[in-house]
C-alpha cells in the first residue's frame, strides 16, 4: 500500500490547516528538538520549522516518496525513514508532532504513553487525526468494498479504531502535567464537486480498498464511489462541494 506525495498534495493548503492549528496551540518554550512523526511530503514540517526556528527539526515517515517530496521542499532539514509503529529512538525531544498520521497506527493505549517518553520535561506531544470514520465519506467506501465484486479482495477492510476524546484525555492525564483535547470540523470547499472529493481520499482513506485491486476494478470500484458520494454530499449551486472534515487535537505536556 504505497503513498503518492502528488496525490496527497493536491489539497495541500486544505490538509495544512489543521496542523497550523495544532501547532500554534503548543505551549512548550525554548525548543530545541522536535520531530514530525509521519511528515508525509514535508507541509506539516515546515510549519514546525517556521513555528521553532532555532530547533533542531526532523521529519520521519515511512515512504520513499514522501520524503523524496520533503527533501526537495526543505532541503536544509534532516528526514529518516521508519515507521512509526516501531519508532524507539534513545534520544528524546522537546515537541513530537504527529499530524493525521496516527490514525494508521494500531493500539493507541500502548502508542501514546511510549511517544510520551520520547519527551523532555516540559515537552509536548501534539496530535491530530481525523475523526471521520462514520462520515458518509469512510462510511459508503465500507459499503462500496462490501457490495461490489470485488467484496471478496476487500469487503472486510477496516482502518485501525478510532477512539473518543475521552479516551485520549484518560490515557495520557496520568503521565503529564497538562492536556489539551478538542475536536474541529472543518468544511473545506472543493471546487472540483464531487469528483475531487473522491480525488481527496484516493491519497488517503481509500488507499486500502484500491492496492488489492487490478486496474478495472479500481475505476469501477471509484465510479460506484464517486456515485454514492454524489448523493451524499449535495453541491452548491455554484458546482462546489463543501466537504465536513471532522478531526480531534490532544496536546499533552509533561
């Protein structure tokens, strides 16, 4: 299941804005080490760089691709590949930032505690993740998965559980000084209808369904998408989709 950078950058300005949010809302001072855990192809990194100027600032993801697009965007800042479920480094760090990128990771309850002891006193783990699994958007590629001809390759795909605010707050009270948990709803309109809503999570939530999938079946399993997805989503008049983006924020401070 590969990353596209170019994909997943055609809504760049829309995927930023919520990591501007988050990070804005860190409190932590005098960084000095910060890491961004799933950097993708480097705007969230930046917006770190630009918000901790003097830090020393890392960028990690998984994908070759990806971080081909971060190195060419921020060619003065040091990128690794790993991935995050088995990122241990012995350093530790001021800020770890993990911007839409968790949600692929299975076992938050054993996550989260390990990410904040990669922290120093007084640092802060900043997280965002879309909370949208039972948006019509995740909802109907369940159903287009399951209905279709193709049910068998991918009818019972499942992305790793989300889990509520409260969750968060509970899990990582106990081991800091300070939380932080809100959730957002950003409408973001697309001037592309419908069918840049689909084009949207073909670089994200639908990446699962479409790797099993030989090229025939992955443009009728998109036209059924896009169908569904037509009617759920109702255009303006002007031919604009405005797309509901749930998402949840947890900063937790040691």
């Amino acid at each position: 299941m590969t990353w596209s950078a170019k994909q997943y950058s055609t809504f760049e300005q829309e995927r930023t804005r919520p990591v501007r949010d988050l990070i804005a809302a860190i409190a932590t001072q005098n960084v000095q080490t910060a890491i961004d855990l799933g950097c993708g192809p480097g705007n969230s990194t930046q917006v770190l760089a630009e918000r901790f100027p003097d830090a020393n600032v890392t960028g990690m993801d998984s994908s070759d691709d990806m971080l081909a697009s971060a190195r060419e965007r921020l060619p003065s800042l040091n990128f690794e590949q790993a991935d995050i479920e088995s990122w241990n480094p012995d350093t530790t760090f001021d800020v770890v930032l993990a911007n839409a990128s968790l949600q692929w990771v299975p076992d938050h309850a054993g996550l989260y505690p390990r990410l904040l002891s990669k922290l120093n006193a007084g640092g802060s783990l900043a997280v965002q993740t879309p909370d949208n699994m039972e948006e019509p958007s995740h909802r109907l590629a369940r159903e287009v998965a399951a209905q279709g001809p193709w049910a068998s390759k991918i009818g019972s795909v499942r992305h790793p559980p989300r889990h509520s605010a409260t969750f968060y707050y509970e899990l990582v009270q106990p081991l800091c000084s300070s939380v932080d948990v809100w959730r957002t709803t950003y409408h973001h309109p697309l001037v592309g209808g419908h069918q840049a809503v689909v084009e949207w999570f073909k670089g994200s939530a639908l990446r699962p369904y479409l790797a099993p999938l030989d090229d025939a079946e992955k443009q009728a399993f998109l036209e059924r998408y896009l169908q569904v997805i037509s009617q759920a989503y109702p255009a303006l008049d002007n031919g604009t989709v405005l797309l509901p983006f749930p998402r949840l924020f947890v900063i937790a401070r040691r």
